[in-house]
C-alpha cells in the first residue's frame, strides 16, 4: 500500500477535532488502548503483556504523530 505524503491531513479531518465523532472514538482509542502506568509490566515474564500493550499504544502514538506533523506542516 503506497502512503500519501500529506496523509496527516486525513488524519487530522478524522480525529483532530476534540468534539467530532472522530475525536470522540479517538478519546474512547486513547482510554483503551494507552497504558496510564507505561506499556512496561514488572514481573512480567516472557514479556508478552509487555509486548502486548507496546503493540496497542504503537497505533495511539502513530495517529497522535500525524496529528502533530499535520499541525506543524498547517503553520507551513
């Protein structure tokens, strides 16, 4: 799948306003899926809970990243 280069507007019209149906499933992802307490979990052997929740907040800091890309390429 080949990306556009200005895809963070995309991601921006989705989730970038706070009181849009975007921003709100956007809220609901971030509650879920970010770990308030770090991805880390001590005693955690094999590290599978650990990789877990690294892999869940991975999708969170990339859309949140677009959004910043998207707001620094705006003031452009």
């Amino acid at each position: 799948m080949k990306v556009k280069n200005n895809i963070c507007f995309d991601y921006e019209k989705l989730f970038g306003l706070p009181h849009s149906q975007g921003g709100i499933v956007f809220s609901d992802l971030v509650h879920q899926f970010s770990h308030a307490n770090g991805e880390f979990v001590a005693d955690d052997e094999g590290g599978r809970q650990t990789a877990y929740n690294l892999g869940q907040a991975s999708v969170i800091k990339y859309i949140i990243a677009q959004l910043n890309i998207a707001k620094r390429k705006g003031v452009e």
